[in-house]
C-alpha cells in the first residue's frame, strides 16, 4: 500500500519556485469562494513521525488565509473532555460551513497508537475503527467535504530524518526517546496504518498516501489535492443548484501540476535474462510448481491468480508457462473481455464471484476485476464515484478470499511504450499474431500516462499484506515468466508451509530440486 | 426496538378481503413495470421464529407471478460452498436486474444464531455483522433495492403460536425441539436483533419491523411495503432519466393502506391521580432525586434528559417539577428552537453535542435532535433520506453517551387531541398562557396522524435497550408529573446501583423514603 510512497520523489527548486505562485493564487481564490459555499472542508493529516505533517500543515497557513483556517491538533485529552464523550473534543472543532479545518493528530492517532502498542487487541481496533467511519459518513452526510492525507516515510528514510533532525542544534529538540521507540515499532505502525486505511478510505472520505520524503514536495502535492478537490465540490455544488440534474462536473483545471513520478518509473525495466539461465529456470521452476500444486490440492488450498498489464505486455504467455506445469483438471483459465448479458444484468463483481475455485484448485484471471479502475476508469464507462467505491468493494472481495485461505497473486506485467510499439509491429508482420492486435490496443496506446496514473492509484489503494500486488518487469520476456513462476512458488511454498518444503525435497523431483531453487527467496517486489 | 410489533395488531377479515384484490393487481403490474427497469430487488425475510417468515413468501408467491421471483433459503452449506468463501453462495443467489429475490434465512441468520448460542463472543459478532453492510452496500450501490423485513413475536405470543401448532395435527411437524430450545433463547435472541438492526439499518437497506401476530395482518403489511418500494423506485428512477435534476420523487399512491396502529394507540389514556397522592408522590420522589443527584454528582454520574411530546402535553411542567430538586449549580435547561446562525452553519447534530453535560451534572433537552425525525420529516425541512438517515446518527450519537456511562432518559409525553385541544382552548382564556399558544400551533394539530407515525417509527428505530423510550400518558397532568420523576429515579438508582439505594435509606432522608418509595420498581413502559 505504501510503495507509491516511498518512491523518493523530490521537488526541484526551480520547479518548486515556478509552481508556487500560481498555486498560492489558486488557493486563496478557491478559499474566498468556499466562504460563500454551504459546506465546511475537513482536512486530516495522520502519518509516520517526521513526514511532516506539522511543517506542512505550517506551510497551510502561510500560503492561504489563516484568518479563515481552524487549526486543530488533540493531545492530552483536557479535564473538560475526560468528562465527556471522546469524540465529543472532535465535535466541537469542527469547522463550520464555508471555513477550512485542519485536523492535526486527530481521531485517528489514540486508536492506531493503542494497537501498535498492545494496549488494545484487533477486535477492539476494529470498533474504535468503525465509530471513525459512522463519524466520518455522518459529516459527510451533512455536506462535509473531508479530505485525508497520509504522510508516509520508508522505515529508512524516518530514521534519517530523525538522525538529521538531531544532528541540527536548532532542530534538536524535536526528536525526543518517544520518536526513536515508535521507530522501533515501525512495521507494527504501517500494518495498524494499512488496516485503518483501508477500512476508512470510504467514496466520501478518502485518503490520500503523501510521500513526506521532500519538503517541496509534499507541501505542493498536498496544497494542489486540496484545491482541486475543493474546486471539483464547488463546481458540483454549482452545478446542483443550477439543477442541470446529471452530476457529472468537469474535473478542476489540472494547471500547475506535479510532474508524474508512479510506482511504475520506479522498476528497473533493462531487467534481461539469458536465453540458457532461461531454459533451466523455467523447467525447474515448473516442476516445482507441479509438485506445489498436488500438494495444495491435497491441503485443499486454492489459488487464484489475476494477471493485469500493458496490452502486449506478454501476459497470455506468463500464463501458459504457469498452465503448462498444472493437471488440466485442477485449473481454468478465465478470460474477461466485455461480459455476458447475464453478467451485465447483475452487480459489476458477481461474474468474478462465480469463478471462484473450489478448494485445491487453480482459477487464473486473464485481466480480472480491476478492469473497473483501469479500463473502465480512463475510458469514463464507469462514473467517478463508483470507480473510487470500486477500491474498498475489492479490497473487501478479496480479503473474503484470503479469509477462506485461498492463495492470490496479482500481477502487473510492465512494459515501457518503446517495447509496446516495437511489439505491435511485430505483430503487424507476423501473420499469426496479427489477428493479436487491434484498433483498440492503438488507442489504449494514446492514454499511456491516464493509464499509469490509474495503475499508480490501483497499487496504492489494493496492494495490501493480504493480497500484495506484484509489479513485473516484462520489457524482456524470459525475464518476466521467470519472475511470475518463481513468485508463484515462493508464495505457495509459504502459504503450505514448512510441511510443503519437506514434501518438495523428499519428493520425485527431489533430484532435480537444485540448491539455489529452495535457497532463500529473493526479496519479493510486492508492495 | 421491538415494542410497536407487539400491539397484536390484526387485520379483520372483510378489510382483507377489501384491501387483497386492488393490492394484487398492484403488486402484478409492479412486477411487469420492474421486468424492464435497470436494477434488481432483494427482499430479506428474518426475525422470530413462528413470526409467519415463510408464511409470507408462500403468500408472495401466490400473489406475485412467481416466474419473475426467485426465492432462496440457506440451510447447511452445501460441499460445493464449503469449499469457498461464506458469501460466494449467497452471490450467486442475487437476482438479475428486473427481477426479484426472496432470501429466508439469508447472511442473517448464522451470525444471529451463532451469537445467541455463545459460539461467537460480541466482538466476532460485530466483525459479522460488519461483513453484512459492506455486503449490502456494494449491492444497493451497485443499483440494487434492498428491503428487510424482521417479523416480530413477543415471547408470550411466540409460545402461544408454538402451542398452537404443535396441537394442530397437520401442522404438528412444524414445531421441534430445536424450536423450543431457541424459545428459551428469546431474549438473548431479541438482543442480537435489536444490534444487528440498529447496524445494518442504513438508508440504503433499511429494516422494516412487522408484526407476525395476524396473518392477514402481516402478509398485508409485507406485500403493501414492497409494492411502494419498488413503485417509489421505478419514478425516481423514471424522474433521473427525464433529468429534471432535484430528486424528490413523489411518493407512491398511499392507496390501500392499512388501517394505522401505533404505539400510541395502546396506551390506556385514562391513567389518572388523585390530588392528595400527587402532592405526597412528587414531594417524595422530589426528595429521593435530589439524594440521588448528590451521590451522581459525586461519583461523577452525568444524567441527560430528552422532552418530546405533543404541544401542550406539559413538558415545561415535567420539566419544573425536576428542576425543582435539583442544585441550580447542577443542571441546565436546553430548549430547542430555531437554531442560531452558528448552529445551521454546522451538522445537524453539532448544537447537541455541544451541551453534553460535564460529569456529574444533569442536561435537560427540552425538544431535541429527534427535531429532525419529528417536525422536520413532517414538514418536509429534512429530505427523505436525511431523516431515514437520521435514526442511525442519533443511535450512534446516543451509544457513544451510554458508552461514556451517561444516563439517558427519553420521554414522549402522550395526550389525545381532544385533550390537546381543551388545552388550546384554555390557553387562549387565560392571559398569562395565551403567548404560548402559536398559529403554529394549530398548523401542527392538523398533521396529527402524520407526527403519530413519525412518533411511533422514532419509537421503533430508537428505543433501544441503552436508551429506550418512556411513553407517558399525560392527559392527566398530576400522574404524568409523577410518572416522568418516577422513572428518573428509578433509572439513577439503577445506574447508581446498590450503593446508591444504600446510601438513600442511610441519608438525611432515610425518615421520609418510606418503604413505598424504595419498593420493587413497577414495571417500566420502557419499549
């Protein structure tokens, strides 16, 4: 969930210098306007310790109007507010319609902290959970526009930042033995943080995941999401009144944007592999995955595997090199391409419910439900809202399916433009794969960078501890099965457990199960 | 929750033999009119076992074309649905858009059932029911109509029914051991209901609570409730493709509707009391309260209190006899009118939380945030789906006050409109009363029955076991006074526990608590 974070995105000055100004305009216009709206907005920042959360909501202030900002931060609970209701501190901060608040360590700090810290158990979590979003939906309900910003920091880049922090006489005092034990529980911290964000980022309450690597950075990125979405409400509003009945508002002028940096420019696409490392990984892994797959079956451990990526990114033939190591009765292979009657005429998630495998077998998605905020989402079939509802439904499908103990995968195979050109002429020659290529793919092609947005959100909305998403670099095609392959098997291996590796080694393949195929997995790309 | 399905309403004979002809021919062409319409619909039959749940469909089905609906029950899973997640059996059950879908025993019934049984503690209970509103959500926002309904039995009449069957030789079958162990069961049975409704009662798919009593009462009941549904549906969804922008659709014809019984309606209004046993009650209950109040306030025990009632029912007299016992340092006495300027630029429910008393201390609402499912449904101030909204925002909002340990009383002051009217009539007598009769006044007296079924769906979605409703009669204004001082008392006690009563009858007072006034509590007309 946080990889699209953690990317190292930074600002230049010159850029930053240039994009300031309009942007501060932007801002304080959009904040006159809002003073005529019938609506307050709602601002929230929670995050990792030295993100920045203080400094940005500082750098608020200074480039909007204060005298119409309500800043908020809850520490210590007063005398007052012990003998109350706990949300009852939260009430009465909130702004009212037309002004801005900005909530700093609000109802989402005590909840996360007493988890991470043992203090509280899931089960209560979760209800302490649950009252943010009835408290969340009721303000939204009632017009509120509520905006949600996670800083995040990498575990190496938080402890840098503390180091610098102390090294600096005048910043010193800001790091405290507090700061470097909450350090400690650091991936205690993100699971707490994956959980509730997850949980709360709702059509009417969103998050959005900051990178607080770069000052400049993450001042502008938070800034701009502000504006805009304020800007979109005011439209909507507008609109509504006009009673022009169909809501579909244009998008805020995207002007002064930030240059796109995804989770996608981040992979290392010159990744090759030898035609010989090839031949072997690939038969070796195969045998692994035969041997895997009779063992799940015998567990009753389902696998279902969902391949998503560029057109012409090479994911028919990722899945015949999986397909080729499996019993023909133990798999199906779905294709998904514009449903059924049947299908239409029921909610968009009911034809991928029917597919689910029963226990000990293999179902593989050639595309799958994620069409709904990528295909459907950059070619408007779906509507905004429910393109953004479409996360949770996911998130919450596939928690279903990891409840039940079934294995899934998810894979985006990647492809640079240059490759997918290069790819699409060959297959203009070719005469057997000319059939492959259509006008549609040429098109698709036009929207290369809609699409990489669309995938970066994908990646940080749905990649969660329970069904990680796994980018592959498939400009090279060896290169790509093997990944998808050896993927596979070190997670099977893991869901069947050490039982599974002791069946591996004393099994038939035993002798061709080298050294290096059950030496330690590499680090997985999941993120 | 449950009070306004026990008043064993019936439906007499010929009114049914009236009502069922046009109600048919109705449901047959809402049928054909949702044949072509873009959105499914799901009707959820749960509640009391004996409470005619299957009854009812059968009943659907003969008045319906059954070749449109599709009817489900979900007894033991099935291999094939063991093998997948919980809720792949009940995805592949949903009806198609234009049709619909009757669910016995639906994802209702496992958690319910699992609960009562102590096989899964609250905290399981409550991740259940979770999974069921993300459930329905993800249809309903997907275009589904969702309808529920709970058939109700009070306990007594639920062993009437058992008896009945069992006596009946062709019906004799029906009734097992399994029934009467989950007899024993009632009223932890009603509490897993009463959570699981106030839960997963949202606007989306909402419950409707009726009463099982009557056969033709409830068939009639179930049958007019889904033909309005489906009817309101099919024109807002006839008005948003006309575009005509503000949704507010007419409602459905009101025809054929069944005769009303509220709970108002079995109140016995000739309660009254004699003069001398007024003044010795409310000087002993006056003196018992304020003992009360001194230990509260001590042990930090904060107390709010909720007037509703008819105009000129006498809460400001209900309201003084209170005051009149308490320390002024201790209580304050809200009234709600019109909200000011800084109130309307805030959620609806922002001026209430605000005055949550500090501990210790006693709050007085003199007409309060039930404002919004009372006179602002009436009058139209609150659109439809604000006050549906509503009653899960006012139970929230109440169960984080009980959560808080705050005592939470609610009185509706019941008179008839004759009774109102003498009223009326004297205040415009008596010049020192005539300023608190309003032209408004007499407006609101000609929506009687509109407010006596606002009144009495308040009743049934709020009255809760944390904070329940207490109806009072108050045609009599001496035995109402007395009963209101009563009831306080006695919750304070209760909240106070054993100390509290030890300490009354040890305090100053102790020569005049006589024994009556510590006696057993009457049964409380708590619903």
């Amino acid at each position: 969930m946080f990889r699209t974070a953690e990317l190292q995105r930074k600002l230049p000055k010159e850029d930053y210098l240039q994009l300031v100004p309009p942007l501060r305009e932007d801002l304080l216009l959009t904040q006159m306007e809002l003073r005529k709206a019938d609506f307050p907005v709602i601002v929230v920042f929670a995050g990792v310790d030295g993100a920045g959360k203080g400094e940005t909501v500082n750098q608020l202030h200074e480039w909007l109007d204060s005298r119409w900002l309500i800043t908020q931060a809850f520490g210590e609970p007063s005398d007052e507010e012990r003998d109350r209701p706990e949300y009852w501190r939260f009430w009465r901060a909130l702004p009212p319609k037309g002004r801005m608040g900005l909530f700093l360590s609000s109802w989402y700090s005590t909840p996360i902290l007493d988890h991470v810290y043992g203090r509280i158990g899931l089960a209560e979590f979760d209800e302490r959970i649950e009252r943010i979003k009835t408290f969340e939906k009721t303000l939204a309900d009632g017009g509120a526009l509520i905006l949600k910003f996670w800083m995040h920091l990498s575990k190496d880049a938080q402890k840098n930042r503390f180091r610098k922090l102390e090294k600096n006489p005048l910043q010193h005092w800001r790091i405290s033995r507090r700061d470097w034990q909450n350090w400690e529980m650091y991936d205690q911290f993100v699971a707490a943080a994956e959980r509730t964000i997850m949980k709360t980022s709702t059509g009417l309450a969103p998050w959005k995941i900051v990178e607080g690597y770069d000052e400049r950075y993450r001042s502008v990125a938070v800034a701009t999401a502000i504006r805009d979405a304020v800007r979109f409400r005011l439209a909507e509003a507008e609109q509504n009144s006009g009673g022009e009945g169909g809501v579909q508002p244009k998008p805020a002028t995207p002007g002064h944007a930030l240059p796109p940096v995804t989770v996608l420019s981040s992979l290392d696409m010159d990744k090759t592999l030898a035609k010989d490392a090839y031949s072997a990984d690939i038969k070796r892994y195969q045998a692994r995955l035969n041997q895997l797959q009779r063992i799940a079956r015998e567990r009753k451990v389902s696998t279902l595997l969902v391949f998503e990526g560029w057109d012409a990114a090479g994911k028919g033939g990722g899945i015949r090199r999986i397909t080729a190591a499996l019993d023909a009765r133990d798999y199906r292979v779905i294709q998904i391409a514009a449903p059924t009657d049947e299908e239409v005429a029921h909610n968009y998630l009911w034809r991928f419910w029917r597919h689910i495998p029963r226990a000990g077998r293999v179902t593989i998605y050639d595309r799958s439900w994620y069409g709904r905020v990528l295909v459907e989402r950059v070619e408007g079939f779906a509507r905004t809202r429910e393109w953004q509802r479409a996360y949770g439904e996911i998130n919450d499908f596939e928690a279903q399916l990891a409840e039940r103990g079934i294995v899934l995968l998810k894979f985006w195979l990647h492809i640079t433009p240059e490759e997918q050109l290069r790819r699409f002429k060959e297959r203009e020659q070719i005469a057997y794969k000319a059939w492959k290529l259509t006008d549609e793919d040429w098109r698709n092609r036009e929207r290369w960078a809609d699409y990489e947005l669309a995938v970066n959100d994908m990646v940080e909305r749905t990649s969660t501890r329970q069904a990680p998403w796994t980018l592959i670099e498939a400009n090279d095609k060896r290169y790509a099965r093997v990944e998808v392959l050896k993927t596979l098997c070190e997670r099977l291996e893991t869901a069947l457990g050490a039982g599974a590796k002791r069946a591996l080694s004393a099994g038939k393949t035993a002798k061709k199960a080298t050294k290096q195929s059950v030496a330690k997995p590499t680090p997985t790309k999941e993120s």
